[in-house]
C-alpha cells in the first residue's frame, strides 16, 4: 500500500483501492471488557473483546460475508498464528466460558466488514489467511492499550468499597490514549471500553491513529461508578444437595476427543458434531441430564446435538428434539453402543461426518 494514502475517514476524495484504504469501516474500534460476574481473564488485566470497523459516522455494518463464518477458529490459528492463540486463551475469554464460540462471532460479524482483509486483497490468497492476520492484530493492539495499568497509575483500583467519577476515569484513559474513550457501565459497574482509531494502509499491516469517538457515547453515570475486583464465583446452599448424576451420565461442560485405532492423531469434535484432525482447541459441549435418569443430551455452540434419520451426527440450530446419549466410563454411546462410525478419516481442514 502507498504511504500516501489518506487516514480512513479523513479522506476528501474516494479512494477506490479499498484493499489498502479500510472503507466502509474506517472507524477502528479495540474494544476491552472488564467481567466480574463471573470473572474472566488475569485479575489485574482488562481482557479482548473484539475490533469492530463502524462507519465513519458511527453506524456499522455486520456479518458482511456469510461465506467466511468460520466454525473452529482455534483451529486455523494453531497453524497461523499459534502464539496469537495461546495469548487469546488467557486474554480473549467469553463470560460463559465458550471462548471458541466467542471468536467465531466476532470473526463472522465483524472482521468479515474489514475491507482490507477481503480474500480479493490477498496474491495468492490461501483459504482462512484473514483469520490469523484478524486476530493476531487485534491482539497487537489490544497489547499496546493496557487499561489495567492506565487506570491504576491514576490510582483507580478494583475494589468493593471504593467509587469513581467518569471524569477521573476519562482523565486517566485520555492521558495515555490521547483522544477521549467510549466508558461503559452495567448498572453503575464499569465494564467495558471503546478505544477508536482511523487506519493509514490496511488493517494487517497499516497505522492505527487514535481519534474522539464517533456513535454511541459513553454510558456510565458521572459519579458513584463501581470498578469491581475480579474473583471467583462461589455458590451458597442452605441443606444438603446432590449433584451428582446417576452412573452413565454426564453432566457439565467437556470436550469431546475420537478414539480410534488405527490413527495416529485421532482428533477431536468440533462444534457441529464433525471429526476434526487438524490440531486446535476442541469446542466444548454442554451435557445436561434427561428426565429418564439413564441417558443425558448435547449441545454445542451451533445448537442441539442429534443423531439425524441419515444416521450423522449433527449438532445445529435446527436440531429441534436432542438425542439421548450415556457414558460407559471411557466412551460416548448411543442406544448402548460405543462404535460410531466415518467414510474416511479426515486431513488437513477437512472434517468429516461422524454416523
């Protein structure tokens, strides 16, 4: 890209190259959250939320490519971007604990509207490239926006007692960043953050400048503002409780691993019921106990888990009624038998459907 492109939204004139100039999503947004209930990410750090490209007066577009919705982005970034990945374990955490889920939102809702990742930009562009340049930048950045840090140097800590003004936090964000930053509260507790940028080039490669927010403005009173300490959830019972389930079944969130005999890297499932070999982070499926006592069913971040008509496995949306699966004390089974079943095993990024 030429070094003499204009910043997004600061243009006079259309440019037409929106590989190197981001349009119409010139307005970056590093956004951070700051979960408590329950806790996310390292207690002295704020953690990723996403980076969105709004319109340069505020609006924005989403889910711009329905065709790069990728499914199991833990796995394009154990090949891409493996250091980006193990940074996002710690730092990138979804509230209800399906980080995998987490990203694929973010990834399908709004990098597929950052015009300079579009596949057309690419020489020789290689299917899912987009998604370690997405996610490795956004992690750059998020890095060099230490909100923890900040905040504390101006003396605002978590805490359970202490509170705080909007303009004390503004203060102490503006000092660092340079421009003014989007403060969100949920009810009176400060919990997220908006830091905005324009971009000169592409958002792989290009300069981040920060610039005033644009659109939704900040939504935390001016005084009284609560900065919870992060911690662990606990719960509380007033007599005894059994929550263990009857033998066979399962009950909580887990990952679901292939065992076989006859490969050397069996793989694993991913979040709509396919086989996948090609290393990452499993998607985690929830059990929940059915009402016969014997059996439990599954679901995954793509919906429902059910064995179809064809015989597949298919975790989705769609799937009104889940099927009822048991435990045998090594293995999943279905209708008393742990033998499932492929056409082949699958490689590279291919996944193949489990029967």
């Amino acid at each position: 890209c030429a070094s003499n492109l204009p910043l997004s939204c600061q243009n006079t004139t259309a440019v037409s190259n929106t590989c190197c100039f981001n349009y119409p999503g010139g307005q970056l947004l590093q956004t951070q959250f700051w979960d408590t209930n329950p806790s996310t990410g390292p207690s002295n750090s704020w953690t990723v939320h996403g980076l969105w490209p709004d319109n340069c007066d505020g609006t924005f577009q989403q889910n711009c490519d329905p065709s790069r919705a990728y499914t199991n982005i833990s796995a394009i970034l154990a090949k891409s971007a493996p250091s980006t990945l193990s940074f996002m374990q710690t730092y990138w955490k979804d509230n209800q604990g399906n980080d995998e889920s987490f990203w694929e939102h973010e990834f399908g809702k709004h990098a597929t509207c950052i015009s300079t990742l579009d596949p057309d930009c690419y020489t020789n562009y290689q299917p899912t490239q987009e998604v370690g340049d997405f996610f490795t930048r956004t992690v750059s950045l998020f890095q060099s926006l230490p909100s923890y840090d900040w905040l504390a140097a101006a003396g605002i800590v978590p805490s359970k007692t202490a509170t705080y003004t909007l303009a004390a936090i503004q203060a102490a964000l503006t000092a660092h960043h340079g421009h003014n930053v989007v403060i969100n509260c949920d009810n009176g507790e400060l919990n997220e953050l908006w830091y905005q940028f324009n971009v000169r080039g592409s958002v792989q490669t290009g300069t981040f400048t920060p610039v005033d927010p644009v659109g939704s403005a900040s939504t935390c009173p001016k005084t009284g503002i609560k900065y919870l300490p992060k911690s662990v959830s606990s719960t509380k019972s007033s007599g005894p409780v059994s929550t263990t389930p009857p033998l066979g079944v399962l009950s909580g969130k887990g990952y679901l691993y292939i065992d076989t005999s006859s490969t050397t890297s069996d793989g694993f499932l991913v979040s709509s019921g396919a086989w996948y070999r090609a290393g990452g982070t499993p998607a985690t499926y929830t059990a929940t106990p059915n009402s016969d006592g014997s059996t439990f069913s599954l679901s995954s971040s793509k919906g429902k888990c059910a064995i179809l008509s064809d015989s597949s496995l298919s975790c989705s949306s769609s799937v009104s009624t889940a099927s009822g699966f048991a435990y045998d004390g090594t293995h999943l089974t279905f209708q008393g038998s742990a033998k499932f079943y492929a056409a082949a095993v699958p490689s590279g990024q291919a996944q193949g459907t489990v029967f």
